[in-house]
C-alpha cells in the first residue's frame, strides 16, 4: 500500500545526472516517458503529457487519413509542434517536453517510408522504433537531429538496435502493456547496463511513483508508462475501456500471441466478452503479423484490449495532467523515504 504523501516530501529537490542524454531527453520534470498507445494515443493527450514535463508520444499509424484526404500525421504534427511552440514562450519558465512518434518497422507496415518523410519534415525530436532495427530510419532521424529510441524485449535485440544506429533503447520487460517481454525488468536492465551507458527506459508495470523510482535505482534514466494513461480524459478510448482498466488488476491479465502473433498482455475481462476462454487461447505466430491496415489485430478482435500488469494503482479516471502530479508526489515521497535510511550513514 501507497504510503500518506507528507508536504514536506512533496517538497524534496534532487539533482540527476544528464550528462550521458542527448539533449532532447533532458530536464524532464520527471524521468517518465508517455508510451504510445495504438488508437488511444492522440495529440489531445501528447500536448497533455508535454506541457506537465513528461516526453508524450503516439504511434504514426494512429494518424489515419480517408481515402483521398491529406495526411492526417502532418495535421497532428503540425498542431503539437505548435500548440507546444506556443506553450513554451507563454511559460519560458516551465517549457513542454519534447514529444516523441512511434514508427513500426515492420516490412507489412506500407506507410512507413511516407511517415518518415512526414517526421523528417517536421523535424520531430524523439523518435521510437518497434518491431525491427532498420538503419535508414535511424538515418532520417538524425538528419534533423532526432533522437532514436529502439524497444526491445532482450538483451540480443539490444545490441542489435545499437548496432543499426539507435541511440537508445526501451527495454519492454515483463508486465508491459501491449508487445511485451517476458525477462524481469531487474535481469533485462543489468545485462544491458553491463555494456550499455546510453539513453534507457523501461516498460513493465511502471504505474506509480515507487515503480518510477525502483526503475531508475535498478539502472534505468526513465520509465515507460502507457496502461495508466488509458484511463485519463484525453485518452482516445471507449469509457467501458477505461472503466475496465479502473476495476482491474494484474491478477486480470492475460499473456497471448493469438491476437496478432506476438506475445502481449490484454485484459481478461475483455477476452471473455469476445466470446473466448481466457484459459484456454491458441496460440499464433509472427507471420500472422499485418499493419497494412494500421493494426496487426484483426478487426473480429479490436474490443481485446491490452493493459500491463501495473493497473492496480490505477482508481480512478482523471485528466492526464492529475496522474502526473500523483506519479510526481509518489516519486519524490519514495525517493524521501529511501534517502532518509542513507542520512549519516
């Protein structure tokens, strides 16, 4: 249980060592990054998370377009750019974080190389890969002085984003939402600091302020954070869904690959809606993967939905800028109370 946030804990001030980021990934208010949440993710709750001092992001295919309408990723890119632009001389004292856009890699993915241009154009400042290390896109984020940050599930997949050109890495550890790992975020951290001084985030259940501060003392410069964001008032997701990530915990997720051929976690209560045995899913394989059409789920299954274990601290839905401030208490609380046993040691 949450220990009582004491005011005078809410007060403590610390000092993190940036040295070893790029630029664009530091003085944070907090060392959190918003993941991006396919359908859920838009630019209501990016601006949201930028302004409150966090890194926002969202996936490039969730800027989906009509037939013969303009790109709707430039018209996203174009109001975030400058509703932040405007944020920032209006509080020179409280600048937004930069936000990030999610690319998938994937060879099904048909929009990949006009998203990048789009990315390119708008000189986007952080950049998140997934589902394979391609070089040139590493390239197209460096020619406008991006930022590349590669999720992966293994310390194999780690070394090989760095080989390609990444800059940093998401380490995607059990317990994650959506894709997830299944290494101890423990394990899966240590073995990539044991080469790797760069950027490192970590996803894996990060819903609270004692788990943001236990992934920066186990090694990590940020946690990953999406399942909580779900249930906030600018997330693009249906009430029931939100209402459903409030009322369960990880005792109610479920580990698959049969929706989209990779192993990830979604919510029980969703599964048996949709008429299955959460018990007893069949298993699929990463050929059966298509984000042709924006998503690899197929549409029979777009009511499953995925959650990481960490929803537990999750009570309530609130405005993206009110979880913030609870992540931020908790984290100085915790942060407080630890320090406290080394005073005079």
């Amino acid at each position: 249980m949450n220990q009582p946030v004491k005011e005078s804990d809410m007060t403590v001030t610390w000092h993190r060592d940036e040295s070893h980021l790029p630029p664009a990934l530091r003085g944070l208010r907090i060392p959190l990054i918003g993941a991006p949440l396919f359908i859920i993710s838009v630019p209501d709750l990016v601006i949201a998370q930028c302004k409150a001092g966090i890194i926002g992001s969202f996936p490039a295919l969730n800027a989906r377009e009509g037939e013969g309408e303009p790109p709707l990723l430039e018209a996203w890119l174009k109001r975030i750019t400058e509703e932040l632009d405007r944020h920032n001389q209006e509080n020179p004292d409280r600048p937004a974080a930069p936000f990030a856009v999610n690319q998938i890699v994937h060879r099904s993915n048909a929009r990949l190389q006009r998203d990048i241009d789009i990315c390119v154009k708008w000189k986007v400042p952080v950049w998140i890969t997934s589902l394979g290390a391609r070089p040139e896109v590493n390239e197209a984020a460096h020619s406008v002085g991006g930022v590349v940050l590669h999720d992966i599930i293994n310390n194999t997949f780690a070394r090989k984003a760095i080989e390609k050109g990444a800059d940093g890495l998401i380490a995607v550890a059990a317990g994650a939402g959506g894709h997830a790992g299944q290494q101890s975020p423990f394990a899966l951290v240590r073995e990539i600091r044991s080469w790797f001084d760069g950027p490192l985030a970590l996803s894996g259940a990060i819903a609270s302020g004692e788990a943001l501060l236990a992934a920066r003392a186990v090694g990590a410069d940020f946690g990953y954070m999406g399942s909580p964001f779900i249930a906030t008032r600018e997330a693009n997701a249906v009430e029931d869904y939100k209402r459903m990530i409030v009322e369960s915990g990880a005792e109610d997720i479920v580990y698959s690959s049969l929706f989209t051929g990779v192993h990830g976690n979604y919510l029980k209560k969703s599964i048996e809606r949709a008429g299955l045995d959460p018990d007893n899913l069949p298993e699929s394989d990463p050929s059966s993967m298509n984000f042709s059409s924006g998503s690899s789920k197929p549409k029979a299954w777009k009511e499953i939905w995925g959650s990481g274990q960490g929803i537990g601290d999750v009570r309530d839905v609130v405005p993206a800028t009110e979880l913030i401030d609870r992540i931020d208490r908790e984290y100085r609380a915790a942060g407080a109370r630890l320090a406290a046993e080394f005073r005079g040691a």
